[in-house]
C-alpha cells in the first residue's frame, strides 16, 4: 500500500473515499491516510517552513507545492496559494476529484522536497520503509 501512495496517490484517497478497501487491508491504509495527510516538512525542527500548494485560479486545480519561510509573503499574483505546517498528499485530490495532471505535478514535487530527487523511483521496500517511520510525521 505505501507504494501505491508514492505512484497514484489519487487512487489510494480515492479507495478510501468510497469504502473499497476491506479487512485487514483497510486497518492498514486507514494508518497510511493519516500519515500521507501529516508528513513533517524536512529540515524544519522550528517550525520555520510552510508547505505552499499553489492553485490555477482558472480551473481550481493544484498547480505546484513548495517548502517556503512561513514569514515569506505570499506572491500577489493571479495564483491561489494554501500554506500548511505539513506536507499532505491528499492536497491535489481534495481539490478535484479526478485530476491526473495534478497529482503527477505532486508527486514530483513531493518526492523534491522529501528525497531532494524529484524524478526518484523509489523501491516498494523504500516506500515501506518511509511510511513505517513515525518520525516522519506529525
């Protein structure tokens, strides 16, 4: 399940969304839901950085996440912005519930500000191992 996180998180929101994981397999992606929505920024143990979700104002759709200074200005500009205190997978799907591009556009993101590699294929041990350490998240 966590690498279905790092390659489709949209899939994953959606599963959970509409009750099609059972047993077992929901116990576990219940841990991962909140994990994959509380993920600690790195490099942040003053709490000094804010995740940036920009937003395309003509379609309402994610556009881009950054790590910035949570004291930086928010750009006045024709982007819509969210900031939060943690990174949150779900932040594309949340905004439309179908968008494919979007999500790619994250999990580049992501995978930058997480492992410092945006293009990063991580191995199924990887992921598993990245979700199964509580340090990572809030």
């Amino acid at each position: 399940m966590p690498e279905v996180i790092f390659c489709d998180p949209d899939w994953f929101f959606w599963a959970i969304d509409e009750d099609f994981l059972y047993g077992r397999v929901r116990s576990e992606a219940e841990i991962l839901f909140y994990r994959a929505r509380n993920i600690k920024i790195p490099g942040n143990p003053d709490a000094q950085l804010e995740a940036q979700y920009d937003i395309d104002p003509s379609t309402n759709r994610f556009s881009g996440l950054r790590i910035v200074p949570k004291n930086q200005p928010v750009h006045a500009g024709s982007s819509h912005v969210r900031r939060s205190d943690r990174i949150d997978m779900s932040a594309p799907r949340r905004l439309s519930s179908y968008d494919k591009k979007g999500n790619r556009i994250f999990l580049k993101a992501c995978k930058h500000c997480l492992f410092g590699d945006r293009d990063l294929r991580l191995t199924r041990q990887e992921c598993e191992e990245y979700f199964s350490d509580p340090d990572n998240f809030l």
